[in-house]
C-alpha cells in the first residue's frame, strides 16, 4: 500500500519536471491565481468594474443635463421676476388669464 502511495508521487514529480520552468515557478502560479480571482471570482470583477463605469457615465451625462436645466430656469427666474410683461406673457400662457375686455379661447388637441 504504501509504495502505491510512492509511486504515484514519484510519477507526479517526473511529470512537473516535464512542464516547463516558468510554469512551476510560484511567482507565476500566484500571478495567474491573482488575474484569475480579480478577473472572475472577487465582487469586484471586469464584469462588474465595466457595467459600474457605464452606469457612472450615464449619472454624469444627466448631471450635466440637469446642471444646464438648472441656469436655464435661474434665468427664467430672473426674467420672470424683473420683467413685468414676461410676467404676463407667462400668466396668460400658464393660467389662462385674460384682461377685463378680452376672451380667451383654449384649443385642445386629441
């Protein structure tokens, strides 16, 4: 029994001395076993890094969206509150409001 155990080891051995040197060196082996375990198996995989920097694009085009949004209402703001005929200009496009001797007459499309 215990030389089936030897036997086995030693055809095992004369195998590995086969492989080439570069391929049982143990900076190598740990190297490939890093790539593999970042690559594939960690949380933070290629996969995960790629869909994360696709998602962080996408926020920072909408940021950018809703930082031009936000000037272009500040100065409606501004022009609505310094500007008394874009005051009625929008209080008769949002509210429908209308003078003493006019009509105002809604038309709504289907």
């Amino acid at each position: 029994m215990l030389t089936f155990g030897t036997d086995m080891w030693k055809k095992l051995q004369a195998r590995i001395d086969r492989l080439p040197k570069w391929l049982t060196n143990i900076y190598f082996i740990c190297g490939v076993a890093f790539v593999v375990w970042m690559g594939v198996i960690d949380d933070n995989n290629i996969i995960n890094q790629y869909h994360k920097h696709t998602e962080l694009s996408v926020l920072l085009e909408k940021r950018k969206f809703y930082a031009k949004q936000i000037t272009e209402t500040q100065k409606q703001l501004s022009e609505l509150t310094t500007n008394p005929a874009t005051q009625e200009k929008f209080a008769r496009e949002h509210y429908w409001m209308k003078r003493g001797n006019e009509d105002v007459y809604v038309i709504v499309k289907k």
